[in-house]
C-alpha cells in the first residue's frame, strides 16, 4: 500500500518486501508494506516510536518470519542471504578493559559466524586493513576498543558491516547517542562508502534532519502503514495525514523539516525535531 | 639454601600422588583458563561461580549413594548449565543463575544429611584436595581437557563474536541462545575437571581470577587468552608447591595467587595510563 | 495436626527458631525486592560466601557466629560496591573480591576441622544451624533488622529513582554511590542474619526468591515489598515445621536439614509466580519492543 515508487521496479533491486503483515501479540505492526529498494541507494527510515521500525530491520535480518508477505534480498529468502545484509546495532560500550582490538572488532564481520580459528592470515589481515581504511581507522587500528569515542567505535561498526561485501547494510539508529558533530561525520562517512561501493543503505533514525544531505529516498513508517519516496514526495502534509490518519502539518525552518499536528501531537513533534 | 630446601621439600616432584597433582592442576588450569576467558569477556562470573558450586550436590549424591564423585559432578553441572540457560530471561539472569544454585544446594545438603557422617571426602571435595587424585581422575581430567581444547577451538569465533557484540552476532545468524547454551556447558566442562582438584567453594577463582588479569595484559583476544593461560598454570604451580609446603588446602592459595595477579594487572593498567597521561603522546 | 502443632510450639528450640527465623524472613523478604529491582543477585549471593570467613573467624575467636558475619559482609559490601562501574566490571570485581574472601574463609574453615573441637563449625556454617542458635542471639538479629528497615526507609525514594532509572536520579542530583554503599549495609545485615539461619551457601534463596516471585505478582513496590516478606516468611515456617516433622521420617531419624526444606519452599513459590503472570508480561513488553 501507498508505495509512491512505482517507477524504479524495472530496476534490479536489492530489497524486496511484499504485502508483509506482521501482527506481535495481537496488535498488528506492520500492515501490508511493499517496497523495493535499489542498488546503492540511502534511504531513511523514519516514524514515531511503535511504528514498526525495529520490526522492520528484524524482518529483513529474517529475525522475524512476517504474518504474511514475502521478504527478498536480491532475489533470495532472507535467510539464504544472511551473508548479503550487514548490519549495525542501537549501540555498543565496551569495558575499557576488553582485550579487543579495532581490527579484530572489523575482522568478526568478516568471518565470526564460522567455526574454529581463522587461519586467514595475510589476505584476511590485509581486507582488514582494507576495511579500516574505508571508515578512515586505519589510524587507531590497533588500539583496544575500550579507550576509543562514540564517534570512532561508529566507524567501526560501519566497517564490521562492510567488510563481509553486503548488497545491503541495516543502520539501527546509529546517532542516537553521538553528538551534533559526529551525527554529520558518521551520516557523511556512511553515505559515501555506500555509494563508492554500490551498497544500499537502511538507516532508521528519529531525526529525518542529519540525513537530508544524503539521503536519496524515506521510508515513513506510521500505523503500520508506509510511505516510500523522496523527501519532497513524502514529507508533505497531505501524504503524512493519509498516513498518520488525522491532520499533519510539515513545517520548513531554517532548512530544517519539522513535523507537527494530531492528537498525539507531542511524540510527532519530538519523533522529528532534535530534542 | 635453607629456603629453597623449604619451598621444593622432598618429594614434591618425586611422589606420585604428587605427580598426579601436577598433572591434573595443569590440566584444570588450561582449561579452566580456556573457559574463563569467556567468562571474564561475557560477565558471567555468577555462572562460572554457581555451575562447580552446583556441582558439590552431585558429588554429595554420589556420596550417598555410592557413585562415582565425578560422573556425579558432571551430571550435575550440566544439569545446572541447562537449568541456567533455559529458565534465563535476558533481563534477569542473576536471579536464575542463584536461584538454580539454590536448588542444587538444597538437594546437596539433604544428601550430606542423608549420607549420615560428614564424610572427609565432602570437605575434600568443598576445599579441594591434592593427596587423592588418582591416576584414574588424571586420565579423566586429561579427557575433559581434550574436549575442551576441541569445543573452544570450535567455537572460538562465533563465541567470541556473541560476546562481545551479541546484536550483531545475532543478525549474522550467530545465535545468543544457543551460544548461551554451549557457553554454559563449557562451563560446566571446567566445573567437572577442577572441583575435584582445587574444591567446589574456590573453582571458579581460576576460572576468572587469571582471564579477569589477562583482560589488562593482553591487548587481542588470542593475546589475551594465552596470556590467561599462562596466568593459570602459574597459579596452580605455586599453589600446589604452597599447598604441599603447609598442607593448608590448594583452594585458599588459588585463591590468593590468582588475585595478586589480578591485582598486579589493576596496578598494570593504571601505570599505563598514567605514562599515557604525562606521556608525549598525550601533547 | 493440631496435637502436631502444640508439640511443636512447645519445644525451645523450635519456638528460637520461628522467632529468629521470622525475623529473618522479613528482613530478607524486603530487602531482596530492591535487589532484584537493582540487578544485584550476584552481590547478594557472594555477601552470603563472604560471611563464611568472618563467621569462621568469629567462631575460631571464640564469638557468636552473627557477629563474623555481618561484620566480614559489610567489609565485602563496600569492597563490591567501590570497585567497578560498568556492569562487566562490577561482574568480574565482584568474582574478584568473592573469589579472595571466600578462599581466607575456606582455609579458616579447613583449620576448624583440623581442631577436635570445632568440627561439626563448618558445616553449621555452610548449612545452618537454626535449631541449634543460642535464643539471645534474637536480640541483636532484631536490632539488626531494625537497623536495615531504618536504613531502608530513610534510603527510600532515591533508591528506588537509582533503581529503576539512574540516569536519571543522576541528573536530578541523587548520589548514585553514597545510595549504592548505604543500601549495601542493609543488603549485608539481610543476607548475614539469612546465612544464620539457612546457612552462608543457601542464604540467597531467601534474599532472591521470594523477591522474584513477589515482583512477577505485583508491579508496586510497597506491594512487592509486603508480599516478598509474606512469602518468605510462609517459606521459614513451613521449613521449621517440617524439619521438625522430618525427625520421625526414614533413614535414620536423624532429620532432614531446615534450610533444604526453606529452599524448596522458595522455589515453589518462585515457580508458581513464574507460571502465572508470563502472558501479562508479553503483553506489558510489547509496544517498547516493537518501536
């Protein structure tokens, strides 16, 4: 439903979801979303808290078999594709003290889920080395990951995801705990190894606002329902009042979109601005 | 002389249930080093302490009924790694984890009493012993060692990779549960091999005590798991000597030795961060 | 039955026991809803470890056991609480500090059993001993419990604020650690006169399991608090009442243990609130889980 692209489908895309319901404890989440992502292409997720947000990223993890529906990865069920997905989690705090190094962080991304050691050796060390250097960490490559910032353990996060060459990566608010700065940095570093590399990018966040820049198309997520587009598409009164079910107002400040109205009008508000 | 003469007395080498002992304290050393590396990584020093305390039950059962100590040891941890893994919600671990304990030490206690006479055998195996380990209980922990040594190379990654960053593990199809499930039994390995040796009240000290100061030492996850095993089979060295010297319990010098090595990666890391602090570097 | 239950009133020990035990029971019971709230369980139980080598201490030393106890438990209270920070770290700091305790209690453990007249010390340690604890201990076990409800009731608001949230009660000026130390005090004379009673190696299972299941049957606090005492004091009683009972079973007369009759009674309970509530609590988790 309310799939505003239409046009792109000829394309070969990457992420196909169809007519996919999934009901958790009698409550319906998501309510038959289609969608079909492309190559290379960044997309935000955005939506109020209950939307269906971490629902979504479970599904296409294939966390989450769906009601109904299916769920594709470049033409296979998700769960043959596991290798083809990468994928960036809510947060991450080392203890100071983890006998863990940045690249050995990287180097579990690229082969953690296998059994016995590695035995890898130079090849493996360099496609580390590599995929440091994508995220700009070449430079603390050896330091343990306990000592390093929020900004830098984001980085190699983002190079963990990358290094296992994924068709598509899943971004779980990956700004929610950074600051204005490093928010820019990590939404900048993300959109330009996406697209120097052809990998699409999922990326759910509460705050459309960092990713105006990059981002090529939204995914809103409202009710269980969902609106795919540009920003320009979907980020207008009349399409988020369809989806919302009762009057929004998009309002345009300062290069800045907030987006207001309806009876619950402060998790709207707060869903969009920067709190 | 006089000193070195008191410290290596004669016969501590040379005898053979001392022989045994310095083979199956290195044995229960490695492994439980191996093991406790993951404990430390994981957080899960709880579990590494209530599995070999669960265990003691079954020690005390065989007791009774006049079983082998260590079929009812690794019967029981097992069945308490299980009862932990399963009855777990990730919220609330703690709780399961002394809960299960609780029931294992419960029956424990009512088999002691239904033994009858506090046998020497259950302080043996609460404080841990060196005189009677037999050669049969080496080839046991030898055995118990192999497979150790097999399942941690197995599952070496992925068991890293759910403990350090589990949510990512997970959507890579490596899963909690299941890691959850085959850590604790692990556990449950090393709870086997060291209760008989080292007691079922101090177990778990070389299960974290070395790994926990390795943690400081070791900057890469093999680094630091050498390095816990190396920490290990030291402890259980000057334990041993120390034990055999005095004839106090291994248990209380595992104890201690492993903490001073605890203590001296605490003072290790903090020395380094004051040389980073006033170092060059830090301009 | 009720010829059963005069006789059982009517024995010295017995009525010590239900006294001291009651007490006991409460304390724990209240106690433990906040340990569970907080996440200590580990703390909780290794507190219980810990005594052992003051109790051992004070046994060698010639000192009613009560006194080790809860001395040595707020030692280590305070040891646990001061060390580390991040959950990991509180983990292994707590393993740490357990592991060296504990290993002083066992050798003063061992050293009584080498004496000819202390041997049967250890194991009253270790599994308790409450028909066997001298009745003016009741005294100072009340004054203690009436120190950790003082304690507990002056801690009150911001303990449960750093409890449930503590970012929070940071940011509006609740010091975290003064709350952390203070309630360690009361966790420490709860466990200790638990370890009295049921012994150091099962004194958790009053701490925990009536707190478990209390918070899995009501969602207030108070409430929790209430019925975890009510629970465990259900748990004290029944476990006297069959301990005593147990001197006429098979084998031997001899008796079964009080503290292996508390625990099963804790873990039923547990048991059965675990059974109960579960669907509520799906229900309670979902619209945060599905954000």
């Amino acid at each position: 439903m309310r799939n505003l692209d239409v046009a792109h489908l000829r394309e070969e895309s990457v992420l196909d979801l169809r007519g996919v319901h999934v009901h958790l404890g009698g409550r319906a989440v998501l309510r038959g979303i289609d969608l079909s992502l492309r190559p290379g292409e960044f997309v935000g997720v955005i939506g109020p808290n209950g939307a269906g947000k971490t629902t979504l990223l479970k599904i296409i993890l294939g966390l989450l078999r769906p009601d109904e529906g299916t769920v594709q990865i470049a033409g296979r069920d998700v769960r043959a594709a596991r290798s083809l997905v990468g994928y960036v989690p809510q947060s991450f705090a080392p203890d100071p003290d983890l006998p863990l190094r940045a690249r050995d962080l990287v180097a579990l991304g690229l082969d953690g889920a296998r059994w016995g050691f590695s035995l890898g050796g130079a090849q493996r060390r360099a496609k580390v080395d590599e995929a440091l250097a994508w995220v700009d960490a070449r430079r603390y490559a050896d330091q343990s990951v306990g000592r390093l910032s929020g900004g830098e353990l984001q980085r190699l996060l983002v190079a963990q995801a990358l290094i296992s060459d994924p068709r598509i990566v899943l971004l779980d608010e990956p700004l929610a705990n950074l600051d204005l700065r490093s928010q820019d940095d990590v939404v900048k570093l993300v959109g330009r190894v996406a697209h120097e590399r052809g990998v699409t990018v999922v990326l759910v966040t509460h705050d459309m606002n960092p990713l105006l820049s990059v981002m090529d198309r939204i995914l809103y997520l409202a009710r269980g329902g969902a609106a795919l587009g540009t920003v320009d598409e979907v980020v207008r009164g009349d399409v988020l009042t369809q989806l919302y079910g009762h009057h929004v107002d998009v309002v345009r400040v300062h290069g800045r979109i907030l987006v207001v109205g309806g009876p619950d009008a402060e998790s709207l508000t707060c869903s969009t601005c920067d709190a | 002389m006089g000193i070195v003469q008191a410290l290596f007395p004669p016969g501590l080498f040379t005898s053979s249930f001392m022989q045994n002992a310095w083979l199956a304290g290195t044995a229960v050393a490695v492994l439980s080093a191996l093991i406790g590396f993951f404990v430390v990584l994981r957080g899960a020093s709880f579990a590494a302490h209530a599995v070999p305390r669960a265990s003691f039950a079954g020690a005390a059962g065989a007791v009774l009924v006049g079983g082998d100590t260590l079929l009812g040891l690794a019967i029981f941890s097992a069945l308490s790694a299980f009862g932990i893994a399963s009855l777990a919600s990730r919220r609330d671990q703690g709780q399961t984890t002394a809960l299960v304990l609780m029931a294992a030490l419960g029956l424990g206690s009512l088999f002691l009493t239904l033994g009858g006479a506090y046998a020497p055998e259950v302080y043996a195996l609460l404080f841990g012993q060196i005189v009677g380990i037999s050669r049969v209980d080496v080839y046991a922990i030898l055995g118990l060692l192999f497979l150790a040594l097999l399942a941690t190379a197995l599952l070496y990654r992925p068991l890293l990779w759910s403990s350090v960053a589990p949510d990512v593990a997970e959507a890579k199809g490596v899963s909690r549960r299941r890691m959850e499930t085959l850590f604790l039994l692990l556990v449950a390995l090393a709870a086997t091999a060291a209760v008989p040796v080292v007691g079922a009240l101090l177990s778990f000290s070389l299960m974290v005590g070395p790994a926990a100061a390795a943690a400081y030492f070791g900057r890469s996850p093999l680094q630091a798991l050498a390095i816990a095993v190396l920490i290990g089979v030291l402890s259980i060295w000057f334990s041993l000597i120390f034990a055999y010297d005095t004839g106090l319990p291994v248990g209380f010098f595992v104890a201690a030795v492993t903490a001073i090595f605890y203590g001296l990666g605490r003072l290790w890391a903090w020395l380094w961060q004051i040389e980073r602090s006033i170092g060059p570097e830090a301009a | 039955m009720l010829a059963f239950l005069a006789s059982l009133l009517a024995a010295p020990a017995v009525g010590t026991a239900l006294l001291i035990g009651s007490f006991v029971a409460v304390t724990s019971g209240v106690v433990g809803v906040f340990v569970v709230l907080r996440g200590q369980s580990f703390a909780g139980h290794a507190l219980g470890d810990i005594g052992t080598t003051g109790a051992a201490a004070a046994y060698l030393g010639g000192l009613p056991a009560l006194y080790g106890f809860i001395g040595v438990g707020i030692l280590g209270g305070l040891a646990i609480e001061g060390m580390g920070e991040r959950a990991r770290g509180r983990d292994v700091a707590t393993g740490i500090v357990l592991s060296l305790l504990l290993g002083i209690g066992a050798l003063l453990l061992y050293v009584m059993t080498q004496r000819s007249d202390a041997t049967g010390g250890p194991v009253a340690i270790l599994f308790g001993s409450i028909f066997t604890v001298d009745p003016s201990v009741a005294v100072p076990v009340a004054l203690f419990s009436l120190l950790a409800f003082l304690l507990l009731g002056f801690l009150y608001r911001p303990l449960v604020f750093a409890s449930v949230s503590p970012q929070a009660a940071k940011a509006r000026g609740v010091p975290l650690q003064g709350v952390g130390l203070l309630f360690m005090l009361a966790l420490a004379i709860a466990v200790e006169e638990s370890a009295l009673v049921a012994g150091a190696l099962l004194s958790t299972a009053l701490l925990i399991g009536p707190a478990a299941a209390a918070v899995r049957w009501t969602r207030q606090i108070g409430q929790a608090a209430a019925l975890s005492a009510l629970l465990g004091l259900l748990a004290v009683w029944l476990g006297i009442a069959l301990a005593y009972q147990s001197y006429f079973w098979p084998p031997g007369h001899r008796g079964w243990p009080v503290s292996f009759f508390i625990v099963m009674a804790v873990l039923l309970e547990y048991l059965i609130a675990r059974i109960r509530p579960a669907r509520r609590a799906a229900r309670a988790a979902e619209p945060g889980e599905a954000a």
